[in-house]
C-alpha cells in the first residue's frame, strides 16, 4: 500500500511539475510579445525626436529655401516608413511543438 502512495505522490508532483513549466513557457512567450512592442516603440520616438530636432535648428536659421525643404520633406518620408512599420503586423508569434506531437 505504502508503494502504491509513493507512486501516486511521485505521479501527482511530476503533473504539478509539467503543467508549471508550460505556464512558465506560456509566460515567457507572453512577455517576448510584450517586449517587441515596446522595443519598436522606442525606435519610433528616437527617429520622431531626431526628425524634430533637425528641423528646429533649420527652421530656427532661415536662409535656404531647398535645405528648409529637404529638411521637411525626407523626415517625411523617413516618418511615414517608420509608422506603417509600427502600425503593420509582419509576424506572428505560434507556440512552438515538440518533436512528435501531432
């Protein structure tokens, strides 16, 4: 009888232990998500803020009519690449399988 407890503890602390470790696997990739966003969104305000700076300074020493316009028109188009980048969704994120699993 005592064998047959040992084996049941033993077969309930495995169980205990496979299902934390695919709640621990579900976590991470959970935060993987959440780390990917917030990376991207760091880029877009870095590049937003380096587009505003370049700008004050021409705009704050008028003079040259084409280099206010450069000034205006390639942050421009560098804006619109890193928005429709930010606002686009190119992966998706599907839990890996084990070998074997159908």
């Amino acid at each position: 009888m005592e064998i047959l407890a040992a084996l049941g503890g033993l077969f309930a602390l495995v169980m205990v232990w496979r299902t934390s470790a695919r709640a621990t696997r579900r976590a991470a990739e959970g935060a993987k998500a959440g780390v990917r966003l917030m990376s991207l969104a760091g880029r877009v305000i870095a590049t937003a803020a380096a587009i505003v700076g370049v700008q004050w300074i021409v705009i704050a020493h008028p003079g040259n009519t084409t280099l206010l316009l450069a000034v205006l028109g390639v942050p421009a188009l560098f804006a619109s690449y890193t928005l429709t980048k930010a606002l686009t969704v190119t992966t998706t994120d599907v839990p890996q399988q084990r070998k074997g699993r159908r």
